[in-house]
C-alpha cells in the first residue's frame, strides 16, 4: 500500500489542498502516467523501473501550480511511485476513508460508493490488459489464480477488504472489479444512533436480546448494512464466551479475544479441494463453541445452522439476503431443503420457530441512508404458517426536497413473548420500553 498522505506539522495536507483535492492531484497525475510510461514493467518492478518514474514524477510535480515545498514535492513523487507498484490508479481511492465501495467496469469507468451514494471518478486506465495486470497482482497476493479458464475469484486484500473479479467471455464488456472496503474504526452503537439508523430503546430491546442468548436473523438487501449490524450486535456478547465465526469472505470485526474464525474455501485450478460452509457449520460444533455466528447464510447450511442453535448454541447470530421478515423466513426454509433430508415443510418450519427468536429487517434508502425497519419476533405456529410480531417498526413517509429519506420509528406497544425468557436470565425489560410512541426522523 501507499504511503499515507503527507502532513505538516499543523496537521494540514501541503499547499493548503483540502483531502480530496489532494486525491484528485494525484489521480490526474496517474492519468499523465499512463500515457508515458511503460506499463509493462509495473508487472515486474525493479530499480531501474521506479527509478525512470520517480525522475519522470519529480520533472512532472515540478510543474504543479500548487505551493508545495521542495520536501513536499518530493514525499508527493515518492507517494506516486509507491502507488505505481501497489494498486495503481486506484491507491488514491484506496486510501480515501470516505469510499466504501470501489466499483470498476473495463479500463475507463471507475465509480465509488459514498455515504451510500454512486459516483462517477475521474480514474482510468490505459486499456483492458492495464486492468488485467493489475488484477492478477491482486489475487496472485491471495494465492489465487484467473484467466480464461478460470475468469472469476473472490479474494481478500491484505487490509481486508473483498475483491470480486469477473473477465470476458463472461464479462462482455471488459474486464470487470469490485472491492467492498471497510473502515478502518469499527461502527459502535453510537455511530448507528447518530445515523439514525434505529433508536435508542431498539438499541437497550438488541443490548438484552444478545446478553440473554436469544438466536437472531439480520435480513436485508445488498449493502443494506446488515454485517456492520452484526459486528455492532457481536460487541454485546461476554468476552467469557467462546465465540465460532464461519464465513465466505472474512468481514467480521469482532472485539472479543476469544474468536476462532473459519472462512470457506474455493476449488483449486483442478477443481478440487473446496470447502463450504456447511462443512465448517459441522465441524464448528465439535469445537466446543458457546456462540456460533455465520456471516452469511445462503445454502444448505442453513439446515446445520438451525440444528445447531435447537441443540445448545443459542444465542448465534446471521445474515440473510431479503426483503421483509417473512421472506427471510420463506428463504431459510428453502435454504434448509437444499440439504435434501427430505424434510417436510412443517417439520423444518418448526425448526426455525424453535431456534429463531427475533427477525432485523435492514434497509438502504436511495439518499444512502440506512434504517432498521422491523424488530419482529417468531411467536409460533398458527396450522403451518409461521407466526410474527412487530415489536419496532420504521415507516418511510416521503423524501425531502433536499432528498433526504423522512419517516418515523414507531414502538407497537406489544410486550414479547421472549420477555419471559430474559427475566429467566437475569434481565428485566424496562417498563416504558415497549410502550406504543413514535419518532420523527429525517
């Protein structure tokens, strides 16, 4: 990775340039690059390479109208150069703390996610095999390999942020890359409340909730925010707990010491040698775990998942890809039937009513803004259909002339069938905590 931006000693970046005026300099600099120096070599760095670019920067920055010192304008250079051999034209976004995803489609649209918003960057690429090098120095650095062959990866780079690549044949317009970064501090509870993603009273009902060992179900769509919620939830676990992790792409940020964490593993170039979810699911329940948290359910694990939270591993956690809490519960379902046991229906319903006790619906409004907008709870079963209620809701009324998402979180006054159940664990609900309000938010 590159250096991080130059300082001075008043903290200020050189020249008076705010930050990202500061990463737009340095991209318009990669840009010049790209047209004068040879790319090849950037595959196979060596001193003779860094030192014709670190000449061609310097006469370059030298040309800069901006106020830099002499000594600034030489850490800029060596910034550029380090850039040039790490991940290129993308560095900057890189170390931008505001881009949360970095979405590239060919050599010449690179888009960023921030504050939940699109944009369209200024970065390019000199033409499609420029994208290849770089992609294959990324997932080379994991221990993977893509080519024709084999034209897709998921990898994880070194700060851990999740790498998808796609090429042609099955990508029809080029190359194609997408990094989902995370940040570098961990969201608290605080961060959600300022953000108005839920109130204060749903935080103290989640705070209960995971301290009692209730098995919960965190639903919602693509960057809805559902793993940042998991890591905020899994901070209210005890750290005399043993807690297991499985994941396809290690995300989670746990706080706790004693953390094992698994992640799954792709086929080699033969085919061979995966290992699913499911298989760590199995093998996590030989590991004497207290909690078991899955990162994301998606297959046949779901099965293994609900069995393990029936059999003495309450309290676990999970993701799920849906809209509502009863999608959710129609997809776990389904997820579970993947394992063929030939199970009826009925039977794996009443699996997931013993084993989930509270649904969090999540979801990303078009101004960026998250919300959590249900806290529902698994009641029973009324024949064979499952039964909810709704404990929090948020209402999503208009949007602002300025586009801001306006709405009102509304406690439905309904007093949980699990109150019993924390009180057996040593936590008594707060009296008001239930009682029927709203809150305007906006």
């Amino acid at each position: 990775m590159a250096s991080a931006v130059p300082l001075s000693d008043d903290g200020k970046i050189p020249g008076g340039l705010d930050f990202r005026t500061y990463q737009e300099l340095k991209i318009s600099i990669h840009r010049f690059l790209l047209d004068k120096i040879d790319l090849k070599k950037i595959s196979a760095p060596d001193d003779a390479s860094r030192s014709q670019i670190h000449a061609l920067l310097q006469d370059v920055v030298a040309r800069l109208k901006v106020p830099f010192s002499g000594a600034d304008r030489e850490q800029l250079a060596l910034e550029i150069v380090s850039e040039v051999f790490g991940l290129g034209p993308l560095e900057p976004l890189m170390q931008d703390p505001s881009v949360t995803d970095i979405l590239i489609n060919g050599s010449r649209e690179v888009y960023v996610e921030r504050g939940g918003v699109l944009e369209e960057t200024k970065v390019i690429f000199k033409d499609d095999a420029h994208l290849v090098r770089l992609v294959q120095r990324i997932v080379s650095a994991a221990g993977r390999r893509i080519d024709e062959s084999s034209p897709m990866v998921d990898a994880r780079l070194a700060d851990g942020s999740r790498v998808n690549v796609i090429l042609p044949p099955l990508a029809i317009d080029g190359p194609h890359l997408s990094i989902r970064r995370f940040g570098r501090h961990a969201v608290t509870e605080n961060d959600l409340l300022a953000n108005q993603t839920l109130t204060a009273p749903m935080v103290g009902l989640l705070q209960l909730a995971v301290a009692a060992r209730l098995n919960i179900v965190i639903s919602g769509g693509t960057g809805s925010g559902k793993t940042t919620l998991l890591n905020v939830l899994s901070g209210y676990i005890s750290p005399k707990e043993r807690i297991v992790t499985i994941e396809d792409s290690a995300e989670l940020q746990l706080k706790q010491r004693h953390v094992v964490r698994l992640e799954c593993r792709p086929p080699n170039a033969d085919g061979k040698g995966a290992v699913q979810a499911r298989q760590l699911v199995i093998n996590s329940l030989r590991m004497r775990p207290n909690r078991i948290i899955v990162g994301e359910v998606r297959s046949e694990e779901a099965l293994d998942m609900l069995q393990a939270m029936n059999t003495g591993h309450e309290g676990s956690l999970t993701t799920i890809h849906a809209n509502s809490p009863r999608d959710s519960l129609v997809r776990l379902e389904t997820m579970a039937m993947m394992a063929n046991l030939n199970l009826a229906e009925k039977a794996i319903r009443k699996q997931i009513v013993s084993a989930i006790s509270l649904v969090l619906q999540v979801a990303r409004f078009s101004d960026g803004s998250r919300r959590v907008t249900h806290i529902t709870e698994v009641t029973g079963m009324e024949g064979d259909v499952i039964s909810l209620q709704d404990l929090f809701l948020f209402d999503r009324q208009r949007v602002s002339a300025d586009g801001r998402t306006v709405g009102t979180f509304t406690a439905t006054g309904i007093r949980p069938k699990f109150a019993e159940k924390l009180k057996a664990a040593g936590f008594d609900l707060p009296p008001k905590m239930f009682e029927q309000t709203s809150r305007s938010w906006s």
